[in-house]
C-alpha cells in the first residue's frame, strides 16, 4: 500500500488525548496473539529476516551500529504494524507490506537521532551515579561478545551495582518508553519525529503507570518464552510482543473504533 493507505482519522485521537482512554490489559494480549495468529508464517519469516539484516549489518566495521540505531531497527520493527494494517484491510496476507516501513525512513531516521541521544543522555547519566568504568565495560562487550575476560568483568560491575542497576533501568524505562510508540503515529497519523514523540508522551500520560507495566509484562512474555524454548520461540513471541504493543495502540488512539470495511482518505483528509 502506498504510505496514505495507512493513515487514519485524527478524530478519535484528539478525543482520546482530551478524554482519555480505558486500559484493556486482555485485550491487548489476546488481539496481539490474534493478530499473529492470522499471519504467522509471513511473521515468523519476517522476524527470521529482520534479525538476520540486523545482524548482518551490525557486523560493518564502520557505521553498522550507526545505520541499526538511526534507521534501520524502527524502520523494520514497524513492518509488524504494518502488516498487521494491511491485512486488516484486505483481508490477504501481503509479505511486502511488512517492508513499507522503509517509505517512512526520512522521519524514522530523525527520530532515531534524537532517540540516541536520550540514549547517551542516559548512559551518562548511569555513568555519573555508578562510574563510568561499567559504561566503558559495557561498550566493549558489545564489540568484542566472545571476549571472556571483558564479559566476566561486565558480569562483576553487575553483581556490584545490580541494585542501583535495576532501579535505574525501571525509572529511566518508565519515562523513555512512550518513544517506542512514536513509529506509529508517523506510519499511521502523518506526524513527523518531533511532533510524534509530542503526541507518544500525550496520550501515554493518560494511563502511564499501566501502559508501563503492560510493556513490561509484554516483554516478559516473550523474553521468559523464548528462554523456555532456547531461543527458537522468540520467532513466534517477538512478533507477538509487536502486535500487542499495537493492540495498545489501536486502542488508545480509537484506531480500533473506525470502521475498517470504509477505504482510507487521502493524506489531505488526515495526518497533520
């Protein structure tokens, strides 16, 4: 589909921002397993592919890490959303639909910008609290994973701080997490990065606390689902955990409450 099949009305937003919305935990898991279920060969193959690009590229010796973080991760993972949309509207499974993430590069790879740096923003602020010698640890795991002298000196600066880790990851995720959301208002509501990220924190802050916890039991689920199954159920739950967080979202923008037999509008009708 083109990029202004995707969008939707900002009626039932506007409303949702100045009134609220009603948090539906099952709903969330069921219509997220739902809406995998429907799908499941093209997600499974999808997620096989994004985790092999990701790694593929992450692998480059310059800019690899650069390219994941600004564009390519956001870029991917809404691919879910996307796919998800497109066969809410037509009813057929379109494996190219999942890539049109990459229509919407130019206001993902701001976004992705400014994401990292909250990110660095966030490290430094880890830094300053605990030393900036376990940040320097961390930094060499990543480009040395097999090194197992770095990896036992990372597991130490863990065990040391694990307390102080744990309450800073938990605070500092509480108050980032809403830009996991800001993908979908610029495939979805037209937005650009700025405007995106205004409206993620906007409609989050209705229910914060819940949607946080949802996140993380989300979360949970996949990460104690692919443990249980050494990893091969990550190909199933990643996408999963994605079409939950969308569950979310339809909700808590009314995306949910249009009618999906009506064709879209073209993007003067909606967006911004």
């Amino acid at each position: 589909m083109e990029n202004q099949d995707y969008l939707h009305s900002n009626t039932t937003l506007e409303n949702n921002l100045a009134n609220g919305w009603d948090f539906k935990f099952g709903d969330y898991l069921s219509r997220g397993f739902e809406h995998t279920n429907k799908q499941a060969g093209s997600f499974i193959g999808y997620t096989v592919l994004c985790a092999i690009i990701a790694l593929v590229v992450g692998l480059i010796p310059i800019g690899g890490t650069l390219i994941n973080s600004l564009f390519l991760t956001n870029c991917l993972l809404i691919g879910f959303a996307l796919g998800v949309k497109h066969f809410q509207k037509t009813g057929i499974s379109d494996f190219s639909s999942f890539w049109d993430g990459f229509k919407f590069i130019g206001p993902i790879a701001i976004l992705g910008l400014i994401t990292l740096v909250v990110t660095i923003a966030s490290f430094t602020l880890v830094g300053l609290i605990i030393g900036f010698s376990f940040i320097g640890d961390f930094i060499a795991l990543q480009q040395n994973p097999g090194n197992q002298e770095i990896a036992k000196t990372f597991l130490i600066g863990i065990s040391a701080h694990g307390l102080t880790l744990t309450i800073l990851a938990l605070l500092l995720g509480f108050l980032s997490f809403p830009l996991a959301f800001a993908p979908f208002f610029i495939a979805f509501y037209n937005k650009d990065a700025i405007k995106s990220i205004e409206a993620s924190y906007k409609i989050i802050s209705k229910n914060w606390a819940l949607a946080y916890i949802f996140y993380l039991i989300a979360t949970l689920i996949m990460a104690i689902g692919g443990a249980i199954t050494c990893g091969l159920g990550l190909i199933y739950l990643f996408p999963a955990c994605r079409n939950m967080l969308f569950a979310m979202f339809e909700d808590m923008t009314g995306m949910n409450q249009e009618n999906e037999t009506t064709p879209l509008a073209n993007p003067g009708a909606f967006g911004e």
